[in-house]
C-alpha cells in the first residue's frame, strides 16, 4: 500500500508536464535567450541622456536582479552612425526573466537623479529617436554567452555583430545547422574569435535571420582573425559541400566598441 501512495504522489508531480509536453520542454531548456536594444538618436542631448539612463538606472536594476552580463556599446568613430546609435545585448535565462525585467523597469518608483532627464522627459523633447530591439535563442553549438577573454585597454577593443539572413525559413534553418552540426561554432572557437554568442532571431524586422557576436583586441587583430578564417581549410571544405550551398542572402555587419560603463 506504501508503495502505491508512492507512486500516486508520483504520479500527480508529474502529471501537468504529461498533459502538456510543451512544459517540459521548456523545462529542459538551457539555451539562452538574448535581447539586442539599439536606441537611434539625432543628437548630442539624446546621446547623453540614454548613457546617463543606462549607467545610472538600467545597469544597475538589472544587475540586482540577476543580470549581470549586459553590454553596452557604440560604432567606431569612422562609422557613419557614431553618436547616432547605442547598442545594448541583454541576456536571459528565459523569456519569462525578461517580462519581469521589463515589469519591474515600468513599476519602479524611484530612479537615480543622473537619469531623471531620461526617465521625465516631456514628449516634445524626447530621449531618443526610437527604440529597436531583437530577440534571440542562442544555438545549441553554444548555448550560453562567454565573456571575451580581452585584457587591453577598452577604447582600443572591436566588437562585431553579424546579421546572417536567409532567403526562406528553411534555407535559413540550414545556415544554423551550419553553425551547430557543421562544426563552423567550433572553428571560429578554434581560431580564437572569442565570441560572446550565436543565437537566431525570433522576433525581428529581418527574419529569417541568425546573429553572432566576436571580439578582438583592435582592428588589425580583426582583420588577421578573417584573414586565418577563409584561408582555414576546415571552412574551405565546409563552405563547398552541397548541402550548405546559397543559404545567406545577405550579410551585415556591425563594428562597434564597448562603452566604458559596459559589463565587458
């Protein structure tokens, strides 16, 4: 009879994952989910104002609520959009964690007077252009974000973005697959690009399409990272098997450096 009443009290725990599977999938899910923010701005107030917002109120929320690995980031100054573009890449352990984020950002009753002339800005003077913003699930090739292993001196760093878009959502998939069973996870790894993550896009205004993001020391580290990658003959090989053929349509391409107030 004891062992009965066991298996009854089994039974009930586990019977909300055995009427909805989705649960458990979500459950076992590890791979993270990334938000990429970029707030486009027309001038030098704006700039200042969502700067001051993010070091002084952002950052510190989400770091007290468990997310600490936020980067923050700017184009090079050759680019045409410096001063005109923030970047920020959030992390999230689910979407779940990004609601309550948001929730508690929208709640808060008390800000840090640094960021007062973002958080009461009147409507006819507002802090920004507009806001846009991504959202991600990392790959399974690598499922959560690393810290780039860099150690000189901030202004000097690259980081890249790359946006890989696909002609339909099944092209699409197959580019990721290149990314996981086709091992090209492994050789940038190997070639020491030191990525933070690799995730695809699922909700966006260029789907169907995957991001990725890699770091170097300085432009020159950049350019011989590449320089090694379409000379390695492990891509070489992979890039011409038939099974990868014409699934990316288009590719763009991101310089950007970290903001001193950046997590890395």
């Amino acid at each position: 009879m004891t062992i009965l009443k066991h298996f009854a009290s089994r039974l009930m725990l586990l019977m909300p994952f055995l009427l909805n599977p989705l649960t458990v999938n979500s459950q076992n899910s590890q791979k993270e989910y990334y938000e990429i923010k970029t707030y486009r701005l027309k001038d030098k107030s704006q700039e200042e104002r969502v700067h001051a917002f993010l070091t002084y109120d952002f950052l510190p929320t989400a770091h007290k609520f468990g997310i600490k690995k936020i980067g923050v980031f700017i184009p090079l100054e050759t680019d045409s959009t410096f001063g005109k573009r923030i970047v920020v890449l959030i992390p999230y352990t689910s979407l779940e964690q990004l609601s309550k984020l948001n929730d508690l950002l929208v709640a808060k009753e008390e800000y840090d007077p640094k960021a007062k002339d973002y958080i009461n800005a009147d409507y006819t003077n507002p802090p920004y252009e507009r806001i846009e913003s991504v959202l991600l699930q990392a790959f399974s090739g690598m499922p959560h974000m690393e810290m780039p292993q860099l150690d000189n001196v901030r202004a000097d760093r690259v980081y890249e973005l790359r946006s890989y878009e696909g002609p339909t959502e099944k092209i699409h998939k197959n580019k990721v697959q290149m990314f996981n069973e086709g091992d090209e996870v492994s050789l940038f790894k190997r070639l020491h690009f030191n990525a933070v993550f690799y995730a695809e896009v699922i909700s966006g205004r260029s789907m169907p399409n995957l991001m990725y993001m890699t770091t170097f020391d300085n432009m020159a580290s950049h350019d011989a990272h590449w320089k090694a990658f379409v000379n390695d003959p492990y891509w070489i090989k992979l890039k011409a098997m038939p099974e990868y053929q014409h699934n990316v349509s288009k590719i763009n391409i991101y310089l950007l450096r970290p903001t001193e107030y950046s997590d890395y």
